[in-house]
C-alpha cells in the first residue's frame, strides 16, 4: 500500500509539474514558488556527482539535496551540510535508500551500475553525458528546470556565456597562439577530454591532440608513449591528475622531453581537477580563468 501511495505522490507532482509549466509565465515561476505555494518538484534529490550540488547551490536550490559524492568540494559548505554517500563508481545504496530520495543524479556511463541498482530499488534516476561547453550550459538550464528554478538557470547560464564571451574576446586581442598540451593522467598518459580542449580555444590556445578529445572515453584517450607529444612540441603543458598533485618535474625528465618548448621555457602548470574535470559551472568560470591566465602570460613573454 505504502508503494501505491509513493506511486499516486509521484504521479500527482507529475501532473502538477505540466500544469504549472503550462499555465505560469516563466518569470512568474520560481517566485511564487518561493512564497510558499505547493511544490511538485523533487524534494530529496541525491548528487552523485558535484556538477548537480554545484549548479542546485548556484540556484540557491540546495535545500533539495539530501546527499552528495564524497569528491564534492564546491562549494564548500556542501561538504559540512549533506552526507557523503558516493564515490564515482560505486555508491553505498543502503544508505541512499535511508534518504528516501525521489531523484538520484549522476554523469556518464561510468556510473550505469550505480544508476541501475537505484532503479531496482524504485528510484527515479537521471545519468547527464554532456562532454562539451555548449552541453555544460544546456546541463544547467535543464537541471534547473528539473526543480522549478527555470528562470534562475536561464540568468546563471547567461551568465556564464557572456563570461565565456568576454574571455574569448580578451583572448582575441593576444599577441599570438601557444599550442597546449593538456594531461589528464600520467600512467598511462591520458589526454584531455572535449569540454577542456574546447576551454583552451576558448582561453587562446591551440589543443594539441584535438582528434583525442573528442574520444568520450578515458581509454580512448591514452598515448602509448610520450613520443608524440615531443613530435607535436606544445608551448604550454598543463596537468590535471585526477585526485592526486600534478608533478612537474617528473614529467621534464621524460625521455626526450626536453625538446619540447614547455619543458625547454618551463612552461608547466597544474589545473587543480575540482575546476576543470568536472563538466559543471567551476570549468567555465574558474577553470577557464585559469587556463586564459596562463596564456596570457606566455603570449606576453
């Protein structure tokens, strides 16, 4: 009985939610929501992932997250106001299931099992697999209209393209282009994936292995061997190791490296992974600032 009643909640927020998109301006929406009038949005959603607490705490929708991955760091009050109760391949569906969550959100297919475990407890899930700029941006507009805060996603997004839009003009005016070698792992070497070589454009730099980063896949973005990343001589190396410190001076004294104009100028730098390998809002703001303060540098050397 407890089931048919959980299905009958759903399925009236359901119609509730069809019924408000239809009939309130979308001006109108998220303030009457705002003074108290009934919410048929999702009330205890589970972040798998950062990209979602990030984006629902940039909407001031964080009252709706009821847990969050362990690897959250943005912002940073996530992490001392919601439980951990998930890495990026593996949860703990016990202790989800004790939140009694009626929305999960994860990325990519990396997470499937994850995803699929949810669904076999009766949890509504949501997987996003955007991989570039443009589905960064597309991903907050839909996430927020997900929770009824359509025009607050509309102004953050916005927001972020004139961002994007003035960091691509500033770039414009550069003396000249590096080209920009971007490491995701260093054993093996994995390259950068879409979204980051689309950032390095953005920022004024040319990505070096651009036919990799539109491989979604880790896997398929690893080099066999250094060798052609000496044969592609990148101005610029920058490295984002996934979890752990990038060490410049290990990858100097790889062999024949020292050939390569980043390595010759010490033109090496770290991208801490929170603002730049997680396809959410902290790589087009403080990731791409990041990488568009480094260029500058360079081309003004």
């Amino acid at each position: 009985m407890r089931d048919a009643f959980r299905d009958a909640t759903r399925s009236h927020r359901a119609q509730a939610a069809l019924y408000w998109e239809s009939r309130i301006p979308t001006f109108l929406r998220d303030e009457i929501f705002e003074i108290g009038m009934s919410d048929p949005f999702p009330q205890r959603i589970v972040c798998l992932t950062e990209e979602p607490t990030e984006v629902l705490y940039a909407l001031g929708e964080d009252r709706r997250i009821v847990g969050i991955s362990g690897f959250t760091v943005r912002p940073p009050r996530a992490r001392r106001e919601k439980p951990k109760v998930s890495a990026f391949t593996s949860a703990k569906i016990g202790e989800i299931m004790k939140l009694e969550p009626d929305l999960a959100i994860g990325f990519s297919d990396i997470q499937a099992d994850i995803a699929r475990e949810l669904i076999k407890c009766g949890v509504e899930v949501w997987i996003s697999n955007h991989r570039s700029v443009e589905g960064i941006i597309a991903y907050i507009r839909r996430l927020g209209a997900m929770v009824g805060a359509h025009a607050k996603a509309e102004a953050f997004a916005q927001r972020a393209e004139q961002h994007i839009a003035d960091i691509r003009a500033a770039a414009a005016q550069l003396p000249r282009r590096p080209k920009v070698y971007f490491e995701e792992w260093d054993e093996p070497i994995i390259t950068g994936i879409r979204w980051v070589g689309e950032l390095i454009a953005i920022a004024g730099g040319d990505d070096c292995f651009p036919e990799l980063a539109r491989e979604p896949l880790a896997k398929q973005r690893i080099l066999a061997n250094g060798d052609e990343v000496v044969r592609r001589a990148p101005d610029i190396i920058l490295g984002s190791w996934c979890g752990k410190r990038f060490r410049p001076e290990k990858v100097a004294v790889r062999p024949g490296w020292n050939a390569i104009p980043a390595v010759r100028d010490g033109q090496l730098f770290e991208i801490k992974s929170p603002i730049i390998l997680q396809p959410g809002p902290a790589a087009l703001f403080d990731g791409l600032d990041a990488i568009h303060r480094i260029i500058v540098e360079w081309a003004r050397r």
